[in-house]
C-alpha cells in the first residue's frame, strides 16, 4: 500500500514554532507530527510514500534520511519553488506512484485513532475517492446523499453552495478530515486542472461526474493540530489516543 503525506504547508498558525521548522516537525507527546504519521503509516501495512514540501525542505528531508523514513520506503515531491496547494501538489506527486492502486493521502497536521486497513477496505474501486468525514462541528460542510456519494459544499454561516443553487433537502452534512483513499483514476481527472488548487474544490467540481464517497468511523477521534493555542491540548489528545 502506498500513501502521500501532505507536509508542504507554511503553518502560519502555528508560529512562532514554524518560524524555525516545518510544522511536520513540530512535536507532539514526544514524537514529531511526521514522525507519528509515518510510524503509523508503517504499522498499518503501508510500504512507500511521498511526502511534499516547501517550507523548510532540508529539514524535512534530512530528517528523514536520519531516520531512514520510519521503516517506510519514502520520496520526495519538491514544492519549495511554488506552494500548489492539496490539490496542485497530489498533481505534482502523481510521476512518483510507479503502480496503478488506491493512495492514502493524509495532512500532516491530522491526528486521529483511525483504523487505515477499514478505511483501505471500504474504498470501491468506482469512487474517484473515498473522503473520512464525521459529524465534528463546522462552518463548512460537504453534502453526501443517504448511499454516502457526494453532491456538494454548503457554508451554514454564509449559505454559500456549491454548486450554487445546490437543493440540500435530504442531504447530510458532514465536515471533511483531512484524509482520504483516492484512485489511480484521480490523475486524468486533474489533467485540465492548473499547477495550483485546492482538492476539495476538485472533489466538489467532479462530484457530479464520478462517484466520490463517505467514510465514516466509528467511535471516531481526530484533532487538527492547526493552532499554536492548541499545542497542550494536542499533548493531552495523543496521551489519552495511545
């Protein structure tokens, strides 16, 4: 199994710790954001991933060479001459996938107690990917019909839709993690696609064209290590998540 970690990002929230590091280099409960991913990663039965980044690159991939990628066969997609958001940099990545099956794809940042192998499981191999959701409380939300398959993005503050005008009776909404199965297919589907986008407005533009799919845990944890004000809250996360 194969994944891509998104690590490029600047981590402006998280400053002043990111003024000197990248924020997949941030620790948590004793172990960087990157290193947890990874091991995780590698405890779940993935075997290669692809790690992007920007901000601070040489640490990142010196760190990894020092500790010979946590036991996972790594590469490198280098984003340090432009940014190109979640979207642009999956894009990017797509030449260092050398075979044709699903890909985990997960923000560094994202620190959760689910279960890879389920998720891997209940990817179809139809969907153009399966997203991890939940009822977490949000602003903006994407919309899924009762088999699960995408339809849209509502923002409850502002009742902006996407698409507009978008009928959201009957639809559930349900706040996107971070994490997601996506097929090999995924890549044609980017090709008319700029260098630069974000992959939720990918997912919610191609919705309409190819199945995209929920998945929902159960007994589901997660936290978004966005915020410097959240650092102590995260060390108690991880504690009570081991």
């Amino acid at each position: 199994m194969k994944a891509m970690i998104f690590a490029a990002g600047l981590g402006t929230r998280l400053k002043p710790l990111t003024d000197t590091r990248p924020k997949a280099l941030v620790e948590i409960g004793g172990q960087t954001l990157l290193q947890r991913l990874m091991l995780k990663m590698s405890h779940s039965g993935i075997e290669e991933v692809v790690v992007n980044v920007h901000h601070f690159p040489d640490m990142i991939i010196d760190y990894l060479e020092a500790n010979n990628g946590f036991g996972l066969k790594w590469h490198v997609s280098d984003e340090r001459n432009k940014l190109l958001d979640t979207g642009g940099g999956l894009k990017k990545a797509q030449t260092l996938f050398d075979s044709y099956e699903p890909i985990l794809v997960h923000n560094v940042d994202i620190i959760t107690n689910l279960d890879f192998s389920s998720l891997f499981a209940a990817h179809q191999t139809d969907s153009l990917a399966t997203l991890v959701v939940s009822e977490r409380k949000t602003q903006r939300y994407l919309l899924f019909d009762k088999e699960g398959v995408m339809h849209g993005w509502h923002n409850i503050a502002t009742d902006e839709r996407k698409p507009k005008n978008l009928n959201i009776e009957g639809l559930q909404h349900l706040a996107f993690s971070g994490i997601q199965i996506v097929s090999p297919q995924i890549f044609k589907a980017m090709e008319t696609y700029p260098e630069k986008f974000s992959i939720t407005d990918f997912y919610i533009t191609q919705c309409s064209a190819s199945p995209i799919r929920a998945f929902v845990p159960r007994d589901y944890r997660m936290m978004d290590v966005g915020k410097i004000n959240e650092i102590q809250e995260a060390q108690s996360f991880v504690e009570h998540l081991e």
